[in-house]
C-alpha cells in the first residue's frame, strides 16, 4: 500500500555522509553512526579509495545495492560465498537510502512498512531474509494513516472491521456488501499465497526440494482448508488482481477505485496490472486481527544499515563510489565487470545486477545478445516518475496528533495513475523524533510513479526553465501538504526545501528515464539472462516492484546459485 514500495529520491547535493567518496564497507571497517549518538544502527565504513581495495574478484559480483541487491549479496555471504557489492553513489541503498541535511534525516523512498517482526513460514521475504542474517529492526508500531479523497477526509484503520465504518460514512451500504464479498472471497486464498516461505523459492528444479517437498503437508492442509471455492479459485494467484473483482461482479465505483489506489501504491499498475498473489498477500497482512503498521527507528535507512551489518558479518563486502561501466562477457559467459576508472572486477561464479532491465542492457554487448532479449526489454512499457518534496520545519502550531501518512485523491475520474492528481505524504519524525532537530519535523511529499519524463526530458538541470517547472510541478505537493498539516504550516518558514524531479531520479539512481519501474501487466520476468552466469534481480524481474517483492528477488537469486543442500540448511537453521 502507499509509501511502502516507491522508489524514492536520491541523495541531494549538499547531504552529509562520512568519507562519501568511493567509500568501502568491509568487515574490518571502522564504526561510524549513520544519525544521532542515541542511534541504535551504524554501519562499518573506510576511508576513500581509487578502487575496490583487496583482491579484485569474488565469487559473486552484485551491481548496485538496492535493498533487492543487499538481499542478494548477504544471503550469498551466509551461503559462505565470497560476495562483493558495488555501488555506483557514495550510499548504499539505492531507492531506499537515508541522507541527511542540516540535521534532518530523510528517507528517500519507502516509508510505510509492515511485517519487521514477523517470523516463521509466513513472514514477508525482507522479515525472513532480516532472520537468516540475524539482524533486527527496531521499530514504532501504528495501524491508521489519513486519507484525503473528494468524499471527504478520515482516519483510515487496518484490521478487520474498521473500514466498514468508512464505508458506511463516505461511500455507500452497496461499497459495504461488495467489499465484505471481496474480501469472503480472497482470505481463504490467502492461505495459498502464504503457503510457501518466500526464502524456500530458488530458481531451478531443486526448488521441487525446498519447497514444493519440504513444505507439501502445508501445502495441502491450506489448500483443504480453502475448501471448493477458494481451491478452483487458486490459479487466479498469477493472474491479475482485476480478474477476481471482474469475477465477483464488484461494481461499486468506491470498491474499483479504492482497490485501483491500493494496487498502484503497492506496485505502481492499478489492479489489472498486479498479480493476484501480491495483493492477496497484503490484503491477509492489513485485514486480520490485530495487524500493525511498522516505521523503524531511525529511518528507512536503519533497514540497509540492518542489512549491509548482515552482509558484513559474515564476511561480504561493498565498494561505494565503484560506478559499473560494462559487463564483461568472454565465450558467452560473464565473467565480471569493469569499473569506470578502468578496473576489471572479475566474477569467478556470476555475476547479479540489480539495476533495471534497462540499464542492464546498456551495460552489455550487443552483439552477444539475442535480438529477441534485446527487443522485449526495449519494448517493455515503462511506468512514470516522480515529483518529490524533501521539508525541514518548525512543529509549534500543528497539532498534535498529526500522525505519520497521509494520501490526498484530487479526483476518482482521472484514475489513480494520473499525473498530479495523487499526493503521498510522509512525516516520520512524528514516531521517530531523532530524524529532526528538537521541536522539527521531517517531511517527504511525492507523486508515486506518475510524473511523465516527456516533459524533462532535455532540460538543462541549471536553467531557468527547468527552475520554473521545478515550481510548476511541485505546487501540486505544496497543496497537499498544506491541506494535511493545516493553517499551522507555512511553507515560507521551512529550514530545508529540497524538489526532486525525474531528471533527479534519472541522474542519482541511474534508472532509465527516471521510471519508477516496469509497468508490466501479470508475471515478471524471471532471474536468468540470455548470457551464461548472469543474472538479474530487483523490480524488473519476479515478483516484481515492492520491498518485500525485491527481497524476494534478490533471495530467490542467491539461493539458485548454491547448492540444494546449502539452501535446505539455511531453511533449517532459521526454522522454517
């Protein structure tokens, strides 16, 4: 849902980061805190260097340290494979990171999360990828955000009863009926999506080992308890999420639209665009007795200190500043990478990038490539970009129960995917006050995914017409916020105020146009390429865009590339 999966903005000009410049993580580094003194994560860094420091080569090269890389490379590193990360920006964490501005912490991208502290078969890939590397996340737990949508404005509740309130007061008693329908129908097959343990899944036959065996009285006990419905209604998981409204006949145009927002802020595509299984999985986790919300402490960024801490410590490594220029292919097979200054990384086993299905094809030869491959990435629709807004302000006159999220719906007409008409707002200093300065709050405003890159493309970033339709885009956010924080706000007496556009997305985060990710109606595609021990992982491949999706990802690819028993060790060892 919203917040939870965007790709956010990179660093800004003018951030703080230790020895930001090719910084080296390694397991002998030195401990420097990433926010305040009372932090409860910190990660290891080293001082700037020309190249990757030791040995250049590793069993396993990882491109980019997205949090679908991160998964990737610590799962590697416990599987005892010599890993190394490179990451082209001096912070690791791609779309994810933290930066921090004249004692504002921000969070990037992803802001709204569920799930940390959840163990055992059914925990979501990023809680159970946390778990094989021993590392936890302290967090704040909450259950409502507020919504702003042409009906009217309320406190929007997870659980299982709570939105039925809303619907009786904002929609109508035939949204109430159809969305108990909804949800009789796709809990039971919850059980199906939930079934097997996303870090049982790999990518080749042994996964009939690690899962589909392992796991088999599971299997069969949930798809006995979904009884004939929910048993005929099991294949529908891999198909969009549409097709299931489409079949219970929902109609109510609350319902349609509703569900379009949730789907779009979960995966960037309204619900004909999602996988059945994606939604349902969320659905089971916001609509049960007793769910929470998670924010961790200290920011987004504690989630890649956790997981750059688990990579380390079990002997991993990270080069920052190490920008990936090609990708080197002898006799069909990738053998590792050569690094913008020159350097030549090699990959004794594979090589992983965790760039887009775009960028990735821009790192390789050509003429080695099948033309097929080539033209279904380039033919691949893309969804848009983002508008961001980055604020640092004072908090005396707003209220106090201002809350952390807040999404405002200018109109149902336009579609959710319609460019400035949805706003998402996030201020988590609201659960964690050591993100701002005493008595402030941190903001980060955006539109998800639906920025067109057409109307940057070619600006020159020092222009003033780039400057005028910086202002001209971002008023949209400014509205929003205004509305959500109330008559106590001034933007005129905020300390930071940082614009982000697509060309920002394009630059920092080296994504292709600036896009958000692929906007791919149905299955992604998998994790193996054309060319011999490459492989891919993150949003452009399965499951597709989403936290929990790319650290799906990034497990899936580092269990195929060891051995079945290895993998079934693992499973054993964290008691799944």
């Amino acid at each position: 849902m919203a917040l939870v999966h965007q790709p956010g903005l990179p660093l800004f000009p003018g951030s703080k980061y230790p020895n930001s410049t090719n910084t080296v993580l390694t397991p002998n580094s030195i401990i420097v805190p990433r926010c305040s003194s009372n932090a409860s994560t910190s990660i290891s860094v080293k001082p700037p260097t020309k190249s990757v420091p030791g040995k250049a080569e590793a069993d396993v090269v990882v491109i980019g340290s997205g949090i679908g890389g991160l998964c990737c490379g610590g799962l590697l590193a416990r599987y005892n494979q010599d890993v190394l990360i490179l990451e082209s920006h001096d912070l690791p964490g791609g779309a994810a990171h933290s930066f921090e501005i004249k004692g504002y912490k921000f969070d990037s991208g992803p802001s709204l999360f569920s799930g940390f502290q959840s163990r055992g078969l059914q925990a979501n890939p990023l809680a159970q990828v946390l778990d094989a590397l021993g590392e936890s996340i302290p967090c704040a737990k909450y259950d409502s955000w507020m919504v702003y949508i042409p009906e009217g404005e309320f406190l929007s509740r997870i659980g299982p009863t709570e939105f039925y309130k809303d619907l009786e007061k904002y929609a109508s008693q035939n949204a109430v009926q159809e969305w108990k329908k909804l949800l009789d129908a796709i809990l039971p097959l919850s059980a199906a999506a939930m079934a097997l343990p996303p870090l049982s899944i790999r990518g080749d036959l042994g996964v009939l080992s690690t899962a589909a065996t392992r796991y088999a009285p599971s299997l069969l006990k949930s798809f006995m308890g979904m009884g004939l419905q929910g048993a005929l209604g099991a294949p529908k998981l891999l198909r969009p999420f549409s097709e299931i409204m489409d079949s219970l006949e929902l109609k109510d145009p609350f319902i349609r639209n509703w569900v379009d927002l949730l789907a779009f802020l979960l995966a960037g595509v309204k619900s004909n665009g999602i996988l059945s299984a994606e939604m349902i999985y969320m659905f089971a986790e916001w609509y049960k007795p007793g769910c929470t919300l998670e924010y961790p402490l200290n920011g987004s960024g504690a989630v890649i200190d956790a997981l750059v801490r688990g990579l380390q410590k079990f002997g991993g490594r990270i080069s920052l500043g190490s920008h990936v220029e090609k990708i080197i292919v002898e006799n069909g097979k990738a053998t590792g990478v050569k690094l913008k200054g020159g350097q030549f990384i090699r990959a004794k086993k594979a090589v992983v990038s965790n760039a887009s299905m775009w960028d990735t094809l821009n790192l390789l030869p050509k003429d080695q490539l099948p033309t097929s491959y080539v033209n279904r990435v380039k033919t691949t629709p893309q969804c848009e970009s983002f508008m961001h807004l980055h604020l640092g302000f004072d908090a005396e006159g707003l209220r106090e129960d201002l809350g952390i999220h807040h999404i405002v719906v200018n109109e149902w007409e336009r579609g959710v995917d319609a460019d400035q008409n949805v706003v998402l707002i996030s201020v988590p200093s609201v659960l964690s006050p050591n993100l701002a300065p005493p008595g402030k709050h941190v903001l980060h405003a955006y539109t998800p995914g639906t920025e067109p890159f057409e109307l940057w493309e070619g600006l020159d970033r020092r222009s003033e017409e780039y400057k005028k339709l910086k202002a001209e885009r971002s008023e949209v956010m400014w509205r929003a916020v205004e509305r959500a924080l109330g008559s106590g706000f001034n933007r005129d007496k905020c300390e930071v105020k940082l614009v982000g556009t697509p060309l920002t997305h394009q630059r920092f985060l080296r994504r292709n146009r600036g896009t958000y990710g692929p906007a791919i109606q149905g299955s992604f595609p998998g994790h193996p390429t054309p060319i011999s021990q490459l492989y891919c992982c993150g949003d452009s491949t399965f499951p597709g865009i989403g936290v929990p999706a790319v650290a799906a990802s990034g497990a899936i690819v580092a269990n195929s590339l060891v051995s079945v028993s290895q993998h079934s060790q693992l499973l054993d060892a964290i008691g799944i």
